[in-house]
C-alpha cells in the first residue's frame, strides 16, 4: 500500500521535473 503510493508520488514528481526542464530549454 506505501509502496504503491510511494511510487505513484515519484511518477507525478517524475513528470514535473521533465517538464520544467522541457520548459527552461525552451526559454533558451
């Protein structure tokens, strides 16, 4: 149950960090 909320946690951080770098590439 931890685990799989844990994991869940890391995929939604996951995707915000390639975002945000998608996002400050594209500035520059």
């Amino acid at each position: 149950m931890f685990l799989k909320i844990f994991l869940h946690h890391l995929s939604i951080h996951k995707e915000f960090v390639i975002i945000k770098w998608t996002k400050f590439f594209s500035i520059h």
